[in-house]
C-alpha cells in the first residue's frame, strides 16, 4: 500500500486553495479577512505541511516493514 499518491493529493489541493485564497485576499481586504486568515487559513497550511511530513514518515515506514515481511 503506498500512501504517497494520498501525500501528491493533498499538497496539490493544499496549494490551490493557497493560490484561491491568496486571490480571495486580492479583494477581500478588512479586519475580517485578516482574523479569517489568522483564524483558519494559516492554521490549515501549517497542519495540511505537518499532515504532508507524517505522511512521507508513514510511507517510509511502510517500506521497511514491506523490506521486512518479504
């Protein structure tokens, strides 16, 4: 079982919602859009790369147990 066409999927939606976001901000400019960026936004990038880095472990620990069994 590989886990890193899961890992590919979520850094490529990650991005494109930073890419969607970042031009969200273009217009969307008040306080508001700064406490939501704050809030959520950030927050979300920092967990998915965290997400993204547990992953890349996970998959290399898959390898080794597979390396293992055969």
């Amino acid at each position: 079982m590989r886990v890193s066409g899961a890992k590919s999927r979520l850094a490529a939606i990650s991005k494109e919602l930073s890419l969607r976001w970042a031009e969200t901000r273009g217009y969307w400019k008040d306080a508001k859009a700064y406490e939501f960026d704050q809030r959520y936004m950030t927050e979300l990038f920092a967990r998915v790369d965290k997400t993204v880095m547990v992953i890349e472990k996970l998959d290399e620990l898959l390898d080794r147990v597979r390396g293992d069994c055969e």
